[in-house]
C-alpha cells in the first residue's frame, strides 16, 4: 500500500455536527411526512417515500474474504466466514413507474447473523449489517441543510414539475450565481439514467461509514458479464412495464450472480469529506478494494415478492453493527426517515396481513 496514502484513522469526533442539525432533521421529517400523507390521499395507499418499486427479492451468501490486509480486516471482516443474505433490486423513484422511464436504481442487502455490538435501536431486529445502495456514487445535497430546503421545495410545489424545478434550482434566489446546480445536475444524473439489467449496474453507499479502526465508503460491483442480451432487454422495456423485474427473474432462473464488495478507505480530509455526502471519494487517492463476495445462486424468485416474510424485510443502513456505524449529516438524518419510512410501510403491510414480520431470515 502506498505509504502516502495510509488510511485516516476513525474516532469519534471525526463528525462535525452544526449545533441546528437537530432543528433540521424535525423539519425533514415533517415534511416527510406531509409528502407521504399526500401520497396516500392521492393513491390510497401507503408508499414508501423512495424505493417503491421492486424488481425482486434473492436469497444470497456474503462471503468475507480470507487474508485480507490488516487495514481491511475491520467489523463484519475481522475473519472470513460465509453470511447467509437477501437482497433487494429496486427503482429508486416514489412511483411505481413503467421501467422504461428513467432513474435511479438500488440494491439492498442484508447479512444475517452477524456478530459483535450494534448499534443501539429504537426498534427491535434480529442481528443484521445492512448495506443499502444506489447506481451512483453521490447523494445530490451536501447535507441536512441542503437536503431540508430540496424537502420544502416539494412540499410547496405540490407536485407542480415545473415548481418543483423551479424551486430546486433557485432557492428562491434569482440571482444565477446563486442557484444549486451542481444538486441539480446530480438529481438530472441519477434519475436519468437509462434503464439497465438490475445485475449490471454498479450500486454505491454514497455516504461513509465506519469501517473498524477507519472510515469508508462501499460499493457493489459486478463480477463478470451478465449474459442475457441488451436487445432483448430494450425490447422487453417497450412492451413491459415491469421489464426489470422479468430479467431478473429470467436470469436468476438460469444462472448464478456474483458482486465483487468492495471498500475504499478514507485517506484525505481535504479530498473526502464526511458531512459532504455530493463529493465522490477520488480512487485515484484510494482505489476500491474487494473484501467479499456476494452470491446470488440460481434460484426462482418471483414468488418470493409475493411472501410477507420478504415483502416486511426493513432494509436500513443503521441496522449495522458498531463498527460500521453510519457517518456524517446525511446518515444522520437518515436514522429518523428509515423509522418514518419503516413505520408507513408497517401500516401498508397491516392492512395485507395482520401479523408482518420485519426479522426473521428466509428459510
């Protein structure tokens, strides 16, 4: 490892917390809450604020890789092992939109039983590290504040597009030198991206976590070609509005997947920060590293969609162990909108089954 790059090491004030930060996040979630009241008024049903739309859910194993470098063996890979998991392929949009359009896609996992101290709770769970990703490797506000201002910009547009545009890109400042570009622009990249087979895109943390002794920001990335053809997939997008989804389940049908997981440590103040989650981690200062595998075995998974043992699985990046504890304003506020979010959609499964269950591992 080039002895200029040594990884920054973790401690506890490596977070900057502005002393409003507080104010803030009450703010987000409640306008959260206002967007998802009017969500429900509209459809009659409670959605999620992002993510609704999933492709499918697998079964996988998350394998810590042997022999690992000291500065990579931290938490969850301290030692090799093999994790059994589930993931989760979804669209990142608030609708449940056709395929075609496009946007932002995510993929969740959840490691099982994993061990060592977690993080203290609200809710109760059973012990998990979960990872949760989108093909992007930045978020699109640099912090509470900023994100707070794109929540009331949708709260006052009503779902007016153009107020809604209006609005992200000016602040209510008409001055040019002041409008939020370089937000808009990364909203304009992750939700336009083009669709792809869920299997072929690069998923990202954007945000960092604690990694051990260190800080990191993580990624999944597949490993190999996916086999099934471009064509047929564009093809499939033209007529199916859940083209993902049948891919998905075509390709699990007859052939393993496998990502390559992979970290990058923190090596500069200057160049990665922790409370700016639009800056990306340059790899030419610290290149990802590959500390497991996940494997998604052939199997058949368009049922499991269907199974309130899959449908109630809360995937949240502070479902994770102490040493992968969430870092900087973003993860921050994303602790109280998971609980909003995972509590709106015990109520969408309340009213499908009278006894969901938000824990228990597959069998």
């Amino acid at each position: 490892m080039n002895t200029a790059n040594l990884p920054l090491p973790y401690s506890d004030d490596v977070e900057t917390i502005p002393p409003d930060e507080p104010e803030d996040i009450a703010q987000v979630v409640a306008a959260m809450e206002v967007l998802l009241s009017r969500s429900l008024a509209k459809s009659g049903q409670f959605r999620p604020d992002v993510h609704v739309k999933t492709h499918g859910y697998a079964r996988g194993e998350f394998w810590v890789l042997p022999n690992l470098p000291a500065e990579l063996k931290q938490g969850l890979f301290d030692h090799d092992g093999i994790y059994q998991a589930v993931v989760r392929f979804s669209n990142a949009a608030s609708l449940a939109q056709s395929d075609i359009i496009p946007d932002g896609r995510g993929l969740a996992i959840k490691v099982f039983d994993v061990n060592g101290e977690m993080i203290p709770a609200d809710e109760q769970w059973s012990p998990t590290q979960d990872f949760v990703m989108i093909n992007h490797p930045v978020f699109f506000a640099r912090n509470v504040q900023d994100y707070l201002r794109l929540e009331k910009v949708l709260v006052q547009a009503e779902g007016n597009s153009l107020a809604t545009l209006q609005g992200a890109l000016t602040g209510g400042d008409w001055n040019p030198l002041h409008w939020h570009w370089r937000e808009l622009l990364t909203v304009a990249r992750i939700a336009g991206q083009l669709p792809a087979h869920p299997v072929s895109n690069t998923y990202f943390s954007m945000a960092p976590i604690r990694f051990g002794n260190f800080v990191a920001k993580y990624r999944a990335k597949p490993a190999g070609d996916n086999h099934d053809s471009y064509m047929k997939l564009v093809q499939r997008l033209g007529s199916q509005t859940d083209a993902l989804r049948l891919a998905l389940e075509e390709t699990l049908r007859t052939q393993q997947v496998l990502f390559e997981f992979q970290v990058q440590l923190r090596t500069s103040e200057r160049t990665m920060p922790i409370e700016d989650a639009s800056v990306e981690w340059p790899e030419s200062e610290s290149p990802y590293r590959t500390v497991a595998h996940l494997l998604l075995p052939r199997q058949e998974i368009e049922l499991l969609r269907q199974q309130a043992t899959y449908q109630n699985l809360a995937f949240n990046v502070w479902h994770a162990l102490a040493a992968h504890r969430p870092l900087g304003g973003i993860n921050r506020a994303r602790r109280r909108a998971y609980s909003l979010s995972s509590a709106w959609r015990r109520l969408q499964f309340a009213a499908q089954s009278p006894e969901p269950n938000y824990v228990d591992p597959p069998e």
